[in-house]
C-alpha cells in the first residue's frame, strides 16, 4: 500500500525468497522507521523491480525478511530519456538532476563543452560525481520511482555527440539559432520510427558554440528551439524532457 516504506538495495541482498538490509538503510529502518518483526517492507533493486517484503528477524546489526512477490515497477516511462548536460555553475546540476529524475529521466550525463566555465581536478570529479548519483538516488526515493538514474562521469561534448549519433537512436539538440525555430513537436512528429530512447541535448549557461552546432548536425542531431525566449539552462533540459 502506499504507507508502505520504500528501499533501495542492492540485488546480491535478495537470495532464495529472503532478503537482508544491513548498513544505512538498516540503521533508518530500525532507529528511524522502528520498524520490526511482522512490518511490511517494499524493496526497489533501483533498476526497475520491485519486491513486496514482509520483516521476520531485526537483529542487531541486520534486518532480515521473506519476499512475497515481484513485479515490474509501475512508476517508469516506456522512453528512455538520456540527458546530456552542458556543466553549469554553481550547484545547479543538483536541482537539475532532482527535478529530471521526478519527471522520469533514465541517465543524466554531465558534460564539458565550449562554454562550460566549472574546471574539477581529478578528485573534485570524483567527489562530485558521487554527491550527484546520491542526489538522483534520494530524488527516485521521494518521488516513488522503480529506478535510480545513472548518472555518468563528466564526459566532454564531442564524444557525447558521437555516442548520441552512433547509437541509432533519436537525438535532439536545444539551440536558439536554430533555422525556422523548428520547435520539439514538429520535430517528434516527423520521427516515425519511435526509438525507445532519446538523447536531449542541452548547453549550459552560455549555450552552445556555432562550432558545436555544426558538428552535432553534421553527425545527424536534430536541432530544435524551445521556444521566443531564452530558457535558462536549469530550466531548458526539465522543459525538454
């Protein structure tokens, strides 16, 4: 039901009709929750199954329980969206990464591009990147979704074209030049054969080069506009998606 607490864990915690939660989540279902014996669980393997449990044993330092059924999470979209984010400043990738991963996005990839003026040595990267997966994982939590967000390394914007062109799948890129401001819905339109995932490519705050502009529609990126006014960049990828 939907009082019914939510988890995240990992496959390798499920074996045989049981499950054990030890660590973090442990600690929030037993001082936080006081959740025990005969409590009703619901486990996500944060890639789109879901587990009803029911508890039998808290132990000290590990909670375990009996599964009682499986099913595919009701709570994804049928479409892939990968969104390919030109880095911008400040902390405001976190509130990009929480509102796309609510409306359903499936992988979020930050990415270096001309404009792009946020510089991470070697070890900001990696701190950063797992401060980023964190959020998208606490974001899934609070809005009910059945998967985590994967949220990839800082990449650099011609690879991510080349990726997004050689996949065989759609490909979109939000640019304010763009000839005869073709908007998102002409564009899906005239895209009959529907893939079931779609790149949305989105600048950062100084948006996209010429240079990379050409690049991207010479690879086979459809160009779109969103719309007379210049969105800004936290506010472009949400309306994209």
């Amino acid at each position: 039901g939907s009082g019914v607490h939510r988890f995240f864990i990992s496959e390798k915690d499920i074996c045989d009709g049981t499950f054990k939660i030890a660590g973090s989540a442990f600690h929030h279902i037993r001082n936080v929750l006081r959740l025990g014996k005969g409590d009703a669980l619901i486990l996500l393997d944060g890639k789109g199954t879901e587990y009803n449990g029911v508890i039998t044993s808290a132990e000290r330092d590990v909670v375990v329980g009996k599964i009682l059924d499986i099913r595919a999470s009701d709570s994804e979209p049928s479409v892939e969206v990968i969104l390919a984010q030109g880095l911008p400043k400040g902390e405001k990738l976190d509130l990009i990464i929480r509102m796309c991963t609510e409306i359903g996005v499936s992988e979020i990839i930050p990415m270096v591009t001309q404009r792009s003026l946020p510089k991470f040595t070697d070890s900001q990267r990696v701190k950063k990147h797992e401060r980023w997966q964190r959020i998208a994982e606490e974001a899934a939590k609070q809005c009910r979704r059945g998967k985590i967000p994967k949220i990839r390394e800082l990449c650099n914007f011609t690879d991510l074209v080349k990726e997004a062109s050689s996949q065989g799948t759609l490909a979109f890129m939000a640019w304010e030049s763009v000839h005869g401001s073709q908007g998102l819905h002409e564009l899906l339109e005239s895209k009959k054969n529907c893939s079931t995932r779609v790149y949305m490519i989105i600048g950062p705050e100084g948006g996209f080069s010429e240079e990379e502009a050409s690049l991207a529609e010479s690879l086979g990126i459809s160009m779109f506009s969103l719309g007379r006014r210049i969105l800004r960049t936290e506010t472009a990828g949400v309306v994209a998606v």
